[in-house]
C-alpha cells in the first residue's frame, strides 16, 4: 500500500525538506518540470522524435534550422498565479530548450506570483512571450500537440466560473475526440500537473459554478503528480478528470518521518494484499482456518446469501455453513455442495448455534429481509461478540433508528454499505457528501467514511469504484477500481453480495476487521479484471485460484 495525501500533507512534505536544507523550493520545481516532460515524452514517445521523421524536434535540430516541410512540435502551457503556474514556466522553457515552438498564458498578474514561480516566469521571458489567459480564446488557441494545464493545480479552492469555456473545451477535446498530433485544426494530448485545474485534490470533486456548459473543472489525458498521488486522484469526479495518472519522484524524503503528522492521518491506497497478515492465506487444515456462518433468507431469497458463501470459502475459510430457515432448506439443499447447510429459524436458532465457538465469523444482511426477524437475528449475532459483516438487509432494517444497531456493534464488525444504505444509517453525512462543493478542501468520501466509523465504532466499507475503508481510530483507505483498475462489470447484481463473503471468509482466517475489507476489496476487483468483460457475481469467487496465482500465494 502507499499513502495518498491531501492538499495540506504534500505542502507540508515538502517544506519540511526545504526548511531542513535539503533542497530549495526551486529545485523542487525545477524537478516537477523535468518530471512532467519525462512523463509526456514516456506515454508518447513519437514526441521525442527528431523532426525529419515528421513526429517531432530534437535539441540538436532547433527551429531555425529545419528544412522548409518540416515544422516542430507545439506546445501552449496555461500557467495559474501560485506555484503550480511555476511547474508550468519549467515546463516550458525545457521543451522550447529541445526546439518546440511554446506560448505560454498566464491567469493572474505576473508581479503577484510567489517568489519561486516569479523566477521561472523571469527565466521563461528570456525564451519567449507570456500572454494573458482570455486571449487563449482564439480560435487558433487549440493549434498544439500538448496542451499543459498549469492553472492550479492542488491549490484550486474556489469555483471558477471565468475559466468554464476553457474547461469545457478541454473536457470535449478528451471525450470526443481522438488525439492526432500535427493535426491543422489542433487535436492535442492534455497534461494536468498535479491535478485538473479545478478538481479539489482532498474530495476529486468539482467546485461547481453557474456556467452554460455545466462543467466546472479541467480534464486531462495524463496528469502527472509529484511524491504520492493524491486523494482526488482517486475519489468522486477527480478519477474520471486526471485520465491515465503517473507519480514523479521529486527528491522528497518518505512521509513516516514528519512528526506534525500522525499516522493514522494518512489514507492508504489499497494496491495488494501484502504484510504479515498476507501470509494468512498459507494452508494447513480446514479447522485452523475458521468456521463462517452466512445466513440465508427464506424460499425465495436465498441466492445472495449463497454467492456470499462461496465467496467465503474461496477466499480461505475452513468451513462454511449456510444458516436457513426452514421454508428455504429444500431450495439451499439443491445448490451446495462444499458448503454445509443448517436448519436456523430465528434469533433463538442462532443464538443456539453460535453456542459452538468453531463459529468463529458470520455474515448477514445478503437477502435476509426486512422485516421484525432480521432486527432481532441481527441483535442476536451482535451479542456473541463474533467477527460480524453486516451488509444489505441487515444495515436498511436499522433505518428508521440506526442509533439501535450502533449501541450494539463491536470493533470486530465490518459495516459494508452502499450510497444508499449508507444514507440511510448516516442521513447527515450523507447530506454533507452530497451538498454542493462550494470551497476547497471540499467535503469527501474519505470525511464520510470516517465519520461513519467513528460514530459506529467498527470499520465501514463505503461502496463504490472509489471504495473508502475506514476504522474508528481513523485508519483509513481507498481502494480505487480506476485506471487500469477500472472494472465497470462490477456493476452487476450479486458482486456486493460476493465481497461482504469475501470479507467473512477472511475474518474467519484469523484477518483483523480493517485488514480483512481492505484485502476483499482487492481481491474483489482482481476477479472482475480477470474475468472481464460479461462478469455476473457467480463468476467472482471463481476467479480466486488465479488471482492467488498471480500474486504468489
């Protein structure tokens, strides 16, 4: 896993290295420059042609000196008033020092920049020109190769209204249409530094504005992030805004060291299963493995909690008994094999059965039903102090009074809601996330998720392709199905249902509450991304073997 970071966390980071000396804030951007041209030159290595080929300019081959058909590479770099405009005059002078032609905009008054940026606005003056942003509005303003966004960066904080024709145009220049570089109407690669001008880098939401087109931030085809991506990068709209996503190194030392900083104040982005609690999945024999209990709805309504079974004994457990009232035994008893079957019919029954401590993880909510029975079962799990998944059912039948199910949840408990269910338990943090963005640092899903732990005092896993994982101690992480994670197959009826087994199974195995959803929501995606394409639920557990494969279990 590697931290993402706010806003606040990376400027801290780096002037706590520029305080202790060991570099100055403008080799900082004099390396965040270098790195976005490194990074442009990787994800289109045609640009980095000589020109003669008809891709590009080389240092040694500099405008004046090229043949009367050949024309070098253009770039327009869109420079803000603060430090992230400063990336941007860097980025500048090094491609016109490899021979691009380059104009350069600036959004503000040069004399205001801060003193770093104005040495790299002084030092891009002595190779060109730098225009005032609205004259970009030209109709041949889109004439270029590479069209950087210096505008803001991580520092946007406030709507801006002004720049939505810019915005939008950078958002149809993404979406539709393709790239084409030397294209005589201009059909250029975007380049966001940091992040898309107007894109909160602590929510990835847009800080909305009254404007024609309705859209109120930048989109790129490659943003390019310094030391550690972002929270934006990987929450709400900032995911579908950055497009491909690369981290520069810029010389900074590691985040464990700041001491203003505690730990816990860090999200973590989940990218494997690894640490001591990835040894865990070793075999020795079903019984060291524990026992996971999944209880069914009735005749009818058994499906989920079946998919949520396989997923638990797929992902490790030992053993796995499907718990089923009576009026469903016949239709449970035709579809499992490997997976036990026991007569439950109530809260009584399951207090009975869980009498037998091998019962060491239970999940419930996966078509349980709503109604006065699925409260009391819920109460009766939550009695016996057992590593608990509550999902679905189990989290919509405390509606009315979620204060009730809070009273008795445990720190051994995994809350796995959805948008919904998750404003159903947390009505005014919902109502928070969902209210217009109006400054920066916005309201997040992170913020929520958190809250939402704390107050339930157990882990919540907040669903979605921007999943937040979050502990009452305020541990928190993202695990992110963007990029090349993407998996919009996802999207199909059952999948939750296979993730909260997921979870119980590794519970069952022995995981703490926080590390078992972290690594199911891992493995969860690496199945869709195995699969592909045309996935139903029943498809996930089945991708495991090989997801195990893959990641040398």
């Amino acid at each position: 896993m590697t931290e993402l970071l706010t806003a606040a966390q990376m400027r801290a980071i780096e002037q706590a290295a520029i305080e202790s000396g060991e570099v100055t804030g403008l080799e900082l951007m004099e390396r965040a420059g270098q790195g976005v041209v490194e990074a442009i030159f990787e994800e289109w290595p045609e640009l980095a042609e000589p020109v003669d080929d008809g891709r590009g300019a080389s240092p040694s081959r500099s405008p004046e000196y090229l043949e009367k058909d050949e024309s070098p590479r253009r770039a327009v770099v869109l420079c803000g008033p603060g430090n992230n405009g400063g990336d941007g005059f860097v980025v500048a002078r090094l491609l016109r020092e490899r021979g691009w032609e380059v104009e350069v905009f600036l959004y503000g008054d040069p004399n205001t920049l801060p003193p770093d940026a104005k040495v790299n606005y002084e030092r891009w003056r002595e190779w060109g020109a730098c225009l005032p942003l609205d004259i970009y509005a030209r109709e041949d303003g889109l004439q270029c190769d590479v069209l950087i966004d210096a505008l803001f960066g991580t520092g946007t904080a406030r709507p801006l209204p002004e720049l939505g024709d810019l915005f939008w145009n950078m958002r149809n220049m993404v979406e539709c249409r393709d790239i084409e570089f030397g294209h005589k109407r201009g059909m250029p690669a975007i380049v966001a530094i940091d992040i898309p001008s107007g894109v909160c880098a602590d929510s990835g939401r847009e800080l909305p504005h009254e404007h024609e087109h309705n859209d109120f931030a930048g989109t790129a085809h490659l943003t390019v992030s310094f030391h550690r991506m972002k929270l934006g990068h990987h929450l709400a709209e900032g995911a579908q805004r950055s497009g491909r996503t690369v981290i520069s190194a810029i010389g900074l030392p590691s985040v464990g060291p700041l001491a203003e900083y505690d730990w816990k104040s860090f999200v973590r982005l989940t990218q494997e299963a690894e640490g001591p609690e990835a040894r865990k999945f070793q075999f020795e024999h079903k019984y060291s493995h524990g026992h996971a209990l999944v209880l069914s709805g009735g005749h009818g309504k058994t499906g989920a909690a079946r998919l949520a079974a396989r997923g638990a004994l797929r992902i490790g457990a030992g053993l796995v008994t499907v718990g089923s009232p009576r009026s469903a035994m016949f239709e449970n008893a035709a579809n499992l094999t490997a997976i036990m079957l026991q007569q439950i019919d109530g809260a009584h029954g399951v207090s009975e059965l869980l009498e037998d401590e091998r019962f060491n993880a239970v999940c419930l909510g996966p078509g349980l039903g709503r109604g006065a029975d699925t409260q009391a079962v819920v109460m009766a799990v939550l009695k016996e102090n057992r590593a608990t998944v509550l999902d679905a059912d189990a989290l919509t039948r405390f509606e009315l009074k979620p204060e009730a199910l809070f009273e008795l949840l445990h720190e051994n408990c995994v809350l796995t809601p959805h948008g919904g269910e998750f404003a159903r338990l947390f009505p005014d943090l919902a109502e928070k996330l969902n209210a217009p963005a109006t400054t920066g640092p916005a309201y997040s899903k992170v913020d929520a998720t958190r809250e939402a732990a704390k107050r339930a005092g157990c882990v919540v896993l907040f669903k979605g392709p921007d999943t937040v994982i979050a502990a009452p101690d305020g541990r928190c992480s993202v695990n992110s199905a963007h990029y090349e994670r993407s998996a919009p197959w996802l999207a199909t009826a059952g999948s939750g249902d296979v993730l909260a087994g997921f979870i119980t199974g590794l519970m069952a195995r022995g995981f703490d509450p926080m590390q078992a959803a972290e690594t199911a929501a891992y493995i969860h995606v690496e199945c869709a991304l195995n699969f592909g394409p045309g996935l139903i639920a029943e498809d996930l557990p089945e991708q495991i073997p090989a997801v195990f494969r893959k990641l040398g279990m």
